[in-house]
C-alpha cells in the first residue's frame, strides 16, 4: 500500500510540474485560461452616416 501511494504522489507531482511550469498555482490562476478571447470592435459598424 505504501509503495502504491508513493507511486501515485510520484505522478501527482510530475503532473503538478507539467502543468504549472514551476509557478505556484493559487485561485486567480489555476482556471484562468492562457488567453482572453478577444471581441470584434464594433465601433466601425455602429457608426451612423
């Protein structure tokens, strides 16, 4: 059982590393995805003739 949990932080860790790429992950940035969609500007449609 030991042996079985070790194994399993093993791979937790190697996972944590991979997917944080060293930086310590805290809430404003573990679901925070990598870029912001961005919106049309519409300012060019709106405009009135």
């Amino acid at each position: 059982m030991f042996k079985f949990l070790m194994r399993f932080l093993e791979k937790l860790a190697k996972s944590n590393e991979k997917e944080f790429q060293g930086q310590n992950p805290d809430c404003c940035t573990i679901n925070k995805p990598e870029q912001t969609p961005q919106r049309p500007n519409n300012s060019e449609h709106n405009k009135t003739s």
